[in-house]
C-alpha cells in the first residue's frame, strides 16, 4: 500500500498503487495503516449497526401487522424466526415493564 501524510506525519490518504500524491510504501500489516483503515470502517460500521437496529424494528412492525391483518399467522414464519420474534416480545416487555409487581406478587404494591 502507499500513503501520503500531512505536516505532522499521519497518514491521511491511502492507495493500492503508487500516484503522484501517494508515493511512500508501507506493508498492508503496518499498524499505522490499520489504525487509518479502521477509522474509516469503524464509522461506517457503527452506522450500518444503527440502521439495522432501526430497520429490525420496522420488519417487527411489519411482520406484527401481517399477522394482525391475518394476512400471514405466527405458525407461518420458520421456527428461527418465531423465537427471535419471541425473544424480542419478551426483551421489550421486561424493558418497558415498570417493575412494580412481580408474577409472584398479589397486586398489593
């Protein structure tokens, strides 16, 4: 890989091959490369994260209206997907659930 540093000595631009801007070579392993990379990764990373959180909960949202509709039943979705679907339910009541009562209690607060 060739690079290119500004004043301070980072790098700041990376090629596959030599260019007029990028000329001074460095391994693929040099940590100084992989902490660039990474950077750069690691932002578009955490974004696509955010999005795929966002977009499971629009495919719950969907999938709960389908079967409100009647359009598909639960029994329909593949056994994988009944329990993710069961799993989040139940993860997204004990988060919304105020912790007052328990199943055990009597409803005397």
């Amino acid at each position: 890989m060739f690079i290119k540093r500004n004043e301070s000595g980072q790098v700041v631009q990376v090629s596959r091959d030599a260019t007029d801007e990028c000329k001074e070579f460095v391994p693929p392993c040099s940590p100084e490369l992989q902490a660039f990379v990474s950077d750069d990764e690691d932002l578009e990373s955490v974004a696509l994260s955010k999005s795929d959180l966002a977009f499971v909960r629009v495919l719950e949202d969907v999938i709960n209206v389908l079967m409100d509709k009647g359009v598909i039943s639960f029994t329909d979705l593949p056994e994988p997907a009944q329990q993710k679907l069961m799993e989040r339910q139940s993860l997204r009541a004990r988060r919304n659930s105020v912790g007052l009562m328990s199943d055990s209690d009597d409803g005397i607060i």
